[in-house]
C-alpha cells in the first residue's frame, strides 16, 4: 500500500501546468540555441579559467568572447588594459580640444584650418583603435595597414 496521500487536485494540476510550461521553453530555446561540447586539457582550462577570472567572466564566456575575438582577427585586451584604453581614448579627446583651441586662434591668418586639424586626430583615435585591436603576434610591417590607409 501506498503510504504518501494522494495529491490534492489543484497540486496536480499546478505541477502538470509546470511540467507542460518546462518542455514548450525548452522546444523554443532549441529552436534559437546551439549546444555545442568540446574538451580541454586540464592546462587548458586552467589558462582559460585564469583568463576568465582576470576578465571578470566564466570560463564558458571567455571561451566565447576569445573565439569572436579571433573570428574578427582583433585582440580581446584584459579588462584591466580596456580601461587603460577607454582613459587612452578619453585624453585623446582632451588633448584634440586643446589642438582644436589652438587652431580656431591660428586661423585668423589662413595657415591653418581647424577641420584638417580635426581630422588629423580622428584618423590618430582610428589608427590608435586600429593597433590596440591587432593580437600582440602579429607584426606592425606593411602588410599590417589598417583598413581605409
């Protein structure tokens, strides 16, 4: 004999309705998701995972964002270096305010105009973007110019 008592009704009904509400999220998550699986080595996680914790993410991330990453042939800095360059960028700026101050009272004569000076520095921020985007393996020679050179 059964000892547990039986299940009231609105009991039943909730955990069918919870069953049936588990399998259509899973049918519409397998028809937007890929699972895929692989193996590391035990060296490799570990490199993985110390990269990970440095970046602030899990491991499954970091794989992730390092394989994008690659796919777009772009270095994927530490997060520690990002905000070194978010600051880079940020001083840049700065600094082509002060270039631009200086070429709005230079213009007065006609030597200089402030817009070739603007885009002086944009394309300075584009080529400064550029390089910190490159992995560290890959040379500065010619065959390394930036798109739009």
């Amino acid at each position: 004999m059964d000892d547990q008592p039986p299940t009231p009704p609105e009991e039943s009904d909730r955990t069918e309705k919870m069953r049936e509400y588990r399998q259509r999220y899973w049918e519409r998550f397998r028809e937007t998701h890929k699972r895929v699986y692989g193996t590391l080595t035990l060296e490799e996680y570990a490199a993985f995972q110390q990269r990970a914790e440095s970046a602030g993410r899990a491991v499954w991330a970091q794989i992730q964002a390092e394989a994008e990453a690659y796919a777009r042939r772009e270095y994927l800095p530490p997060q520690e270096i990002e905000v070194r360059l978010s600051e880079l960028v940020v001083q840049l700026r700065r600094i082509g305010n002060n270039v631009n101050q200086i070429a709005h009272t230079l213009h007065g004569d006609g030597t200089l105009r402030a817009s070739d000076l603007a885009r002086s520095l944009d394309e300075l921020e584009r080529l400064v973007r550029h390089f910190v985007r490159q992995p560290w393996a890959q040379g500065q020679g010619d065959d390394d110019e930036p798109p739009g050179a």
